[in-house]
C-alpha cells in the first residue's frame, strides 16, 4: 500500500524517479523553488535520516546525492525499512510499528489490507491526516477514495475502504512507564523487545498504591513506589516508581524504585546473616539489649528504652538498634560495608565514612539493590542481577552468603508479627519473612518481604525529602505491602510451599536452654528446639544454671562441703552483671544465688562461671586524641562485686561490674 501511494516505480528507479524530476525542475523553473511530489522513498529516507531542508534547490540537490548515495549500499528492502520506520504518521507517532499500536492496536504485521492502506497515506500529509479527529478522518477518507480510484485501474481489489472513526491519543496508556524507561535506557536490542513485566500484576500494584496515598494524603503522604520481583528468575513483574507518574506537583516521573535513599533498618538481616554465617551467634544466641557506647557513637533503640537479654531471633524481629551495632562491631571479612559492595551496591565513600551507622541506614541505598540482596536471602544466598527483558538469558548467580546463613536469616524474619489489619481471605496463615525500615528524621518508611518465590518491596514517602512523623516502616509503608501480597496470594490457587532447609545444608536441630540460648546442662528447667550450623555456630553449655551449696540454718551460700554444716544443693541463675541492672531496671526478679556465709573459705574454690569480658573499649577502637576519659566497661557474673582494672601491670582502679 505505501508503495503504491508513494511511489510505484521504486523497484525500478535507481533512487530518484528522472520523470518526478524532470516536473519538479519545470516548477524550479517557473515558481522559483521546488514543490512537493518529486521525491522517492528513497529521498524521503535521505531527507527524514539526514534532517535535510529540501524546499530549497541546495536541499533538494542534497537530497538527490544521498539517495543516489543509499541506493548504492543499501538493498531496496532495507530502504523500504528505513523509510517505515522513519515516517511521520501524526502527532509525535514515528514508524509504521508505532502508528499500528497507537491507531489499531496491534503489531504492523497483523494489519488488514485496509488498515495498511489507511497508514500508508498518512506520512504525506502527517499533521492533516492523524487519526485523532472528525476531521483527520474525513481527510484520511478522501485520500483513501483517490486511492481505492487509482489502484483498482491497475488490479482488482479484495476489500473496500475502512471507516475510521476518531482514536483519541489519550485513549491509549503509557503502560508501567517508569519500568518502560528503564528498559530503553538500558536495552542495547533494536526491534522488537520482550519485557518481563507482568501486566495484570503492575496495574494491581500501581492502582494499590494509588489508592493508599490518596486515603493516607491527609497525614502528609504523598508519594509510594514498590517492586516486585519473581526470586527464581529474578524477573522483574511490577515497576511502581510513584503513585501518579503524571503528576508533576509529586515529582511523579521520579523513579522511587531507583532513587537512592536512607534504607532504615531495613540493611539489620545482613548483619544477622553475616553474623551467623561467622559463627558469632546462633538464632537463639542471647544478645545484650543495653545501653552501649562505641568510641563516640552512642545508638539508641527506636523506642530509647532497652529489653535487656534478648535472643537474637527477637532482637531481630523487634528491630533493636543496640545488638545489631554491637554485632557489626564484631564481624570481620566481611564486614557489613564490604559485604554491600560485594554485592554491588554503590557506596561511594569509604568504610570510615559510614562506621557503625551504617546497620541503622548510615547509607543511601536503592529499591533495587534492596530487592536484590532480599533475593539472595530466597536463593540460599546466591545473588543475580534484576531482569527485565525475556530477551536477555538468565544470568550467572554469584555467592554472598552461605546457604545455611541465608536460611536461618530468612526464619528470623519469618517471626516479625505483621501490622494489625483487617483481613478477611485467610492469608494470615501464610508465612511472610518481612523487614520494616524507618530513616534518621522520618524521611523513608521502608517494608520489604519475601513470600512465596517473590520479593516485594514498599516505600512511602516523599520526594523532596520532607520529613514527617508518620513515615514509620510498620505503620506507613507494612500496611500497603500487606494489602498488596494478600491481594496478589487472593488469586493464586497454587498452595504456599513450606520454607525448608536447602538440600545439603550444614544445619543441625537441637534442644536449647530457653533462658541461655546454649546447650540446656543438667539444672536446666526448660528448653527450646532451635537450628544451629555445626562446626560454625557459637554455642556451648550452659553455665547460667548452676548448682550451689546452701547452708540450711542461714540460707547462704556455702563454697565446699567441709562436713561441719547441714547443706543442700539448690539451682541459682548466674547472669553477667550487665543484665541483672537491666532486669532490675525493668522489675523483672530472678533467681539469683545468695550471698556467700562470712568466715567460711574462700569464695575463689567455688568460682566455676566466666572470666570477666571487656566490653568498653572495644577492641580496635580508635579514640581520638581529643577524648580525655575512656570509659572503662566489663560484664561478669552475677555474683561478682569488684572487677579490679589494670593497664598492663599498672594497677587503675576497681569499681563495680557494669
């Protein structure tokens, strides 16, 4: 159809048609410029690929020298490409592939003998003949009248002319457009590309999100992006980088999913894993929830008060900020820092910038480099980058973390209660291995979960960085992630496969001591079963529970059976001193051993607990020289009243443990 409307002669002309021109010098001669219908496919390519002025005579001699030019190194079927894929078809609407989507919806393969002659005369007159309006129609009509004139002259035609009717541009949605830019900005492929996102599934998304903020807008929440990515292909299915990409006054053209913001506390599980994976604890280590001081940094829970001993599942379900510093402090090789850019994600300045702050959202990380390492959590701690494209082949994973490390984090996860919401489809009961985030200054509500092979990530917020109280992870951005996954778990019929060890994971489960978190001893009353990875995990026997000798006149402690005295042997608890001001500090009574009858040996024949354990300063800590006192911290057993200090052989001081 554009051949016979453009021009009829193209297969046999070497580029320019001599008599089109021998008419168009005649106008040359007359008008004193040249006029319109002179010109091949082959010019028009030249004119369109080149951006050639050829109503002048210069231009239009230019214009015959390319085309003359492109015949020589190009076959007629390539030009004939250009040219379709060049053509102006009204409006912004470039190539013929464009025009069938925008005009017919449908590829231009799929167009009817009649649809093909409808966009076959639009690039003659692009602005007077775009399918937009009554008028557009009626002048696309006419031409198609000629058209149908001219050709039945020549063979005889199986169909008639179309009616059109108006398709106004507005009709047709710019689909997933923040996902949409990204795959032009990156994909590398020409023609056509195959993308992975999941239609159904990103208008689902995008309407969740849309309708949040517009029910949330009267506490300040304006803006919300979220990702969901396929764990087993790492595909990405939906793309929302704001509630309304058309909304300007939101910045809605903003990309959230790619905008590199404070990651709250959402960064806490990898410290986790690569504490587990180090051997520093086991999910039912007890860990310290107290105040700390590490050289000048002083972290705060969220809630500025403190549980005292907490296991470390609970420290990680409950977000506190204490033990997941004191754990950073210790790990070594990876450290958190090297374990982030190891997995790519950009941290420009180096570890000393960042220090200790960085478990807490001391750095600015991406949606996607967030979903990534989530990702690695699912894949047994295999890490792959996001794709987009069907096109592109799976790409080769790389590890970061141990598969038992992975595991067990995940499990962790798994305890975080979810935020109070009416839910009536009975996806409660489906397990949700999730993680909230709030920023320093409640800029960034984070909440992230992996839940069947998915990974779904949530932010709400606002662009231009404005704080608000309300942007907590748990209250402002949990609740959209929840409506979000038990939307899309509403209609899947498949049933939710059980999280389970991978196959030949080093993981081991045991009877723990439900006080302790170690191996339960004879005088242990309860115990838990709990995952451990042998030959890694930190774990011993518990020495909290320990068996002592009372005197039954006085009620004291005894240290050895010298036969003088009635005893009997009772079970006591021993806690660091650490923890016994703690749960002073919280009214929470413990059994703990009497003190020792005066005059009756030596305490030291009894003493079988802990040595006592520095706690400040840290090991490697730097103190700057400005600092004039260093604080000097150590726990020990409960039953100890005086640590004495020394620097090497230089006796400092005593004082009380804590």
């Amino acid at each position: 159809a554009t051949l016979r409307y453009e021009d009829k002669y193209y297969a046999r002309h070497p580029g320019v048609n001599p008599i089109a021109l021998a008419r168009c010098a005649i106008n040359l001669a007359r008008f004193h410029r040249a006029t319109a219908g002179g010109s091949t496919i082959t010019m028009q390519v030249a004119r369109l690929r080149f951006h050639l002025h050829t109503r002048t005579v210069p231009g239009k001699l230019e214009q015959i020298l390319r085309a003359l030019e492109l015949e020589r190194h190009y076959s007629k079927n390539e030009i004939l490409e250009a040219y379709l894929n060049l053509a102006p078809y009204g409006r912004n609407i470039e190539g013929i592939g464009a025009a069938s989507q925008i005009y017919f919806d449908k590829p231009a393969a799929q167009l009817s003998g009649p649809e093909s002659v409808a966009l076959s005369i639009i690039p003659q007159s692009p602005g007077r003949r775009a399918l937009f309006t009554e008028r557009d129609n009626r002048s696309v009509n006419l031409a198609q009248s000629n058209w149908y004139d001219r050709a039945r002259v020549d063979t005889d035609l199986e169909f008639s002319p179309r009616e059109f009717h108006p398709r106004m541009q507005t009709e047709r949605k710019f689909l997933a457009p923040h996902f949409v830019e990204q795959v032009l900005e990156s994909s590398q492929r020409q023609g056509e590309i195959i993308t992975t996102v999941d239609l159904e599934k990103q208008q689902a998304i995008e309407r969740r999100v849309a309708d949040y903020v517009a029910i949330n807008r009267h506490r300040g929440m304006e803006n919300a992006a979220a990702l969901l990515v396929d764990t087993r292909t790492m595909d990405v299915l939906a793309q929302v980088g704001s509630a309304d990409f058309y909304r300007t006054d939101i910045n809605g053209q903003v990309d959230g999913t790619r905008s590199a913001r404070s990651p709250g506390s959402t960064l806490k599980p990898f410290v986790y894993a690569l504490a587990l994976e180090q051997g520093l604890i086991h999910p039912l280590s007890i860990l310290a929830d107290a105040p700390r001081s590490f050289g000048e940094y002083n972290p705060e829970n969220f809630d500025r008060e403190f549980l005292g001993p907490i296991r470390a599942c609970d420290a990680l379900a409950r977000s506190r900020n204490v033990p997941a510093v004191e754990l950073a402090s210790h790990l070594a090789h990876p450290t958190l820092y090297e374990f982030l850019k190891n997995a790519a994600v950009p941290l420009p300045k180096p570890e000393s910038f960042y220090g200790l702050a960085l478990p807490l959202g001391g750095a600015e990380v991406s949606m996607q480099d967030l979903v990534r390492l989530y990702a690695a959590l699912a894949n047994d701690g295999e890490l792959r980058p996001l794709r987009r494209t069907v096109n592109d082949p799976l790409a080769k994973s790389r590890r970061v973390l141990s598969p038992e490390a992975a595991f067990l984090t995940l499990e962790m996860l798994g305890n975080v209660p979810r935020p109070e919401m009416n839910c009536s489809d009975g996806s409660h009961s489906a397990p949700v291995y999730w993680k909230t985030g709030t920023s320093h200054g409640f800029r960034d509500a984070w909440s992230i979960a992996v839940f069947d092979h998915y990974v779904l990530a949530v932010w709400v917020g606002n662009f231009d960085g404005r704080a608000n109280p309300a942007f907590v992870g748990r209250t402002a951005a949990a609740p959209l992630l929840f409506q979000i996954i038990d939307s899309l778990r509403s209609s899947w019929p498949e049933p939710n496969s059980p999280h389970l060890p991978p196959p030949g994971a080093n993981l081991k489960r045991v009877e723990f001591c439900a006080l302790s978190g170690d191996l339960p001893n004879a005088f242990c009353t309860y115990s838990v079963e709990g995952w451990f990875i042998p030959g890694v995990s930190a774990i011993k026997t518990c020495d909290v529970h320990r068996e002592i000798l009372v005197d039954v006149a006085t009620g004291l402690r005894v240290p050895i059976d010298d036969g003088t005295r009635h005893l009997r042997r009772e079970v006591y608890e021993f806690w660091p001193g650490e923890f016994l001001t703690l749960f002073d500090q919280a009214g929470v009574p413990r059994r703990m051993p009497p003190p020792f009858l005066p005059d009756n040996g030596s305490e030291l024949a009894s003493r079988a607990g802990q040595k006592p354990v520095i706690v400040s300063p840290n090991k490697k800590e730097i103190v700057l020289a400005s600092v004039k006192t260093i604080p000097l911290r150590a726990k020990a057993d409960g039953d100890v009243r005086k640590i004495f200090w020394f620097a090497g052989k230089q006796f400092v001081g005593k004082a009380a443990p804590n």
